[in-house]
C-alpha cells in the first residue's frame, strides 16, 4: 500500500545538496507530510559499542552513534521550521541507505535523493546510492543535484519514446506541471503520440505543452530542452516490475550523470 508521503533520504552533508529543501518545497506546496529519512549503516553502528550482561544475557546496545544523532537533530529543527501546520518529521533507519531508500520509495508516494558532485567534475557523478535508488526504485524517484536552486514557473521536461511505456512518466509530468504552474516541454522521436498528450491534456487543461522532435543523440536532445531556456525538472520512465532489469537504459542513464537539473525517473508500480 502506497501512503500519501514524500520521503528523502539524507546523509551528514544534506545541508550542502539541494535534496531535503526539493522534497521540503515539494511537501508544502502539495500539502504532504515529509519524512526526511537519515540511514546508520549496521555495521558502523555496532563498531564502538560493548555489549552488557542483563540478568545472565548478553545484550548488544542499540544506540544511534554520535555524530548521526546530530545529524538527526539538525535535520529535525530545520525541517521543523519550514511550515508548522505541515506533517513534518525525521527518522533514523538502520540498513545499507540504498537499498532501504529503494525498499522505501514503493511504500510511499514521492522519493527524493540527493546527487553527488562539484565543480567541473559534476556532470560526471552521481553516487552509489542516489544511482540505485533511481535505477532500483518503484514509482516516482527524484535524484536533486547538489547546490540545486528553485526556479518558480520554469519548465518541466519529459522525454517520451514511441517504443516503450510513457504512462507513468507522462502522469507525472503533467501532474507536476499543472501544480507548479509550469508549462510542459515534451521531448519525443518519430510519431507525435496525439492520443497520450490529448488525453492527460483533458485532465490538465490549464497545462501548456510544447513539443520538441529529437535530432540526434536522445541524451543530448533532452539535456539541451531541460538547459534552453532552463527548466525546474526533467522527467523520464523508469521500467516495468514484471519485466524488470537490473539497469536503466542507457538514455536514462546518460541523461543521470550529466543532468544540471533534478531528475525525475519515474517506475511503473507493481
């Protein structure tokens, strides 16, 4: 069952990516509660406590380490202060973050990762986690580069390919156009695909599309639309659950490593 909740996962330098204050305007601006979700690696969490003996058993303390529980801390004011009407809370989970943030994002409605990288080099990174979590995740994943900065009433961009399953994607998309106000650029090769857009126009009528045809390399035709003018998300499909793989494409990949701009891949739900 899917609850109405965003989640982002946030690590000791949440304060210098851009993931916590997206998912923190995200939940104002959609009324929802947010749940900013700090991960204690298992074995790290156990390395410097020693057990005790109770009662003739040997029991191992539980404690959140140190320099997590301030992270915690931090994480709690600073949410804390965004809206006090809004449902806003932390938590600290104990797990490899990837693969506790991918468990996540089926259980909730919107999952939102921080990407890694500075300077000229930030094209080329990613991280380990914020990679699996988009490429192993169910329904809505957001990957927000580090030093993101809001852009009210920007574009939203979604890519769309004729050979595979838009539904999802375009949902989203429309979705998050329509709630920020923000006209929709969709990014397609080939066949225009009337009927999906006239039906999501239907429902979103307030909603302005745009319709770009790709020449050349998909990667570079959806990072150019999400670049010129620059636009506030770039959304693409994720995959299937029945038929799942163990990677994204290698345009989803590409467009992961080399976005400006957070991503939005967006999985088809079991």
């Amino acid at each position: 069952m899917v609850t109405n909740e965003i989640v982002v996962g946030a690590d000791a330098a949440w304060r210098r990516a851009g993931a916590v204050d997206w998912a923190l305007q995200e939940a104002v601006l959609r009324r929802m509660p947010l749940r900013a979700v700090h991960l204690v690696d298992e074995r790290r969490r156990h390395a410097d406590v020693a057990p005790v003996t109770i009662d003739g058993q040997v029991i191992i303390p539980d404690p959140v380490p140190g320099v997590d529980q301030r992270v915690l801390d931090e994480l709690s004011s600073y949410v804390a202060a965004a809206d006090p009407e809004l449902d806003l809370g932390t938590d600290v989970l104990v797990g490899t973050p990837s693969r506790r943030l991918a468990e996540l994002s089926g259980e909730v409605e919107l999952t939102v990762v921080g990407r890694r990288g500075a300077g000229k080099f930030a094209r080329l990174l990613i991280g380990t986690t914020s990679e699996y979590v988009a490429y192993h995740g169910e329904g809505p994943v957001v990957v927000v580069p580090a030093g993101w900065q809001a852009r009210a009433q920007a574009p939203i961009v979604v890519g769309v390919d004729a050979h595979e399953q838009n539904d999802a994607a375009l949902d989203f998309a429309f979705e998050m156009a329509e709630l920020h106000h923000a006209p929709l650029r969709m990014v397609h090769a080939g066949e225009t695909m009337d009927g999906l857009v006239d039906e999501r126009q239907a429902k979103h009528p307030d909603v302005h599309v745009e319709r770009r045809l790709v020449e050349g390399h998909p990667v570079e035709a959806l990072l150019d639309a999400a670049e010129s003018p620059a636009a506030q998300l770039l959304v693409i499909g994720g995959h299937h659950h029945r038929a799942r793989t163990l990677m994204l494409g290698s345009v989803a990949r590409g467009v992961l490593h080399h976005a400006t701009t957070p991503v939005a891949v967006v999985h088809e739900r079991s």
